[in-house]
C-alpha cells in the first residue's frame, strides 16, 4: 500500500494498493460531518495521478458513521453562511463531478448513519455497500435548507420520484433493508464485514477489463439525458472500439480456453479509437 506524504491530508486519508484507491473520510469525532477543509481535501485526492489512474476508488468512512451530511458548527461559525456553503459546494461538487466522470467505478460502503451530503455521496457509488444497521435520510429539511451534493440529482433516478420525495419531504429514514428494496443500495452486509467485502469487491473490480468498465460506466450515466437513438449509436461505436483492445482479445481469449482472463493491469495504457476516451 502507498500513500503520497506530500499531500499532507488531515482531514480524509487517501492509500492506494492492487489497482484500488482508498478514499477515507477521517472525522470520527464529528461523524465525519463535511466542512470547508475537507471538500477541498476530497478534491485534491481526485486530482491526484494514482487516482484518476486506478481501476476503481473505495469510498469508506472512519469509526461508526459513514457520513453525517455538513458540518453544523462550523456552519455556525461561519460569518456569511450563504457565502459559506457556495465555497463548501464548490469543493465538494467539483470533486463530485470528477468521481462521476473518472474511468473508475466507485465503490462506497456505508455505515451508522447517513445523511444530507453523506446521501449524496452514497447516490454516486456505482456499487453501494450498507452495513446492517444503518440509516439513510435527507435532513435537509429540518435545517431550513436544500438539498446538495447531487442528492435532487440521482435520488429520484435510483429510487423514483415519489419515493424521493417521501425522504427529502416527508423525512422518511430508510433502514438497511429499504435501501436495498428501494434500489438505493446494492448489498447489504453484516456490519462486521463491511471493510472486507467491500475491499474484495473493490480489488475485484480493479483486476477486470478497466476500459470497459469505464466506458460503462459512462453509458449508463449517459443514458438519461439522450435519445434512444443517440445512445444506440453511442452503443455501437463504443462496443467497436472496445473490441479493439488487449482486454477484449484477452477476455475473448480465455473464454475459448476455457480459463480466467488476465487482464490488464489499472493504469496501463491501451489504445482507444472510437467511441469517448
């Protein structure tokens, strides 16, 4: 496992090891609330080389609590609030933005509690793991305040409109279980075994065909705000290039050899032609 010392993180700790990015959200003391200094930290992390190189970001959250939503005193302390929370979000968004627009499928596991922009970053895994016992809410509304951290964005596409509504309106808590029900998370784990499966499910990820996961990554996203005749375009000319690279010869491969497929490892360069990089 490497670290990069000269990053000099307090407030989110940042590892990388087999292909895996290992993002950490390190205030146990506050439920790792978000404040000022770490949205600008989960920035930079996602600016650094190893991570827009790894084939997949682990997301996790340090003691019992994934993530409480923002930080409510520093939010007192602040002198202007609304100015406040527009240089808060813009860290947070533009690191938001760079986890959904890198290659890598983010996996995030998620325990204790979760809420306001602690949802939103658990809207944004590709792959959600929940501990058992966990809560998911809004929040936003018992504050007097709206929604962020893309939360309006991708809670209605994962859950439907009027369930969204029953969390941000009406303040419904989903448990573990709702989550999965209500297709807001993927699995749910035994609280003992988060790390580890997430971990495994993290190393697995990063060992596959990273170009096409990340092109899939992509279609999907893609995929509600287009026609269905761009995105069968998009489809074809994806799939075409793809075909054209060694993790397609290899997987290809190994499926008439009748074995597991080696392929590439993250971060190594292979040609793209056709279809979005």
């Amino acid at each position: 496992m490497t670290t990069d010392p000269a990053a000099r993180f307090r407030r989110i700790q940042v590892t990388w090891e087999n292909g895996v990015t290992h993002l950490r959200l390190a205030r146990p003391e506050r439920r790792n609330a978000i404040d000022l200094g770490l949205a600008q930290e989960l920035l930079r992390a996602t600016l650094l080389e190893p991570t827009a190189t790894s084939g997949c970001v682990l997301l996790t959250g340090a003691g019992d609590h994934f993530c409480v939503g923002g930080d409510l005193t520093s939010f007192e302390q602040a002198g202007d609030l609304p100015s406040h929370l527009m240089e808060v979000t813009s860290y947070l968004h533009a690191a938001l933005s760079r986890l959904a627009a890198m290659p890598a499928p983010l996996v995030v596991a998620a325990q204790g509690h979760v809420a306001g922009a602690g949802l939103g970053l658990a809207c944004l895994a590709d792959v959600l793991l929940t501990a058992e016992g966990t809560t998911y809410r809004s929040a936003y509304g018992a504050l007097g305040l709206t929604p962020d951290a893309s939360t309006s964005h991708l809670l209605p596409r994962l859950v439907g409109l009027r369930r969204a509504q029953r969390i941000t309106l009406l303040g419904q808590v989903l448990s573990a279980e709702d989550a999965q029900t209500w297709g807001l998370s993927t699995e749910t784990v035994p609280a003992g075994l988060l790390h580890k499966r997430a971990t495994q499910l993290a190393q697995e990820i990063a060992a596959g065909p990273t170009q096409a996961y990340g092109q899939t990554k992509r279609l999907l996203r893609a995929s509600f705000a287009r026609s269905l005749a761009e995105h069968l375009e998009d489809e074809s000319t994806t799939l075409s290039a793809a075909a054209a690279t060694a993790d397609a010869r290899e997987g290809i491969a190994a499926f008439h050899d009748r074995r597991s497929p080696r392929f590439a490892p993250a971060g190594t360069a292979q040609a793209w032609t056709g279809g979005a990089a």
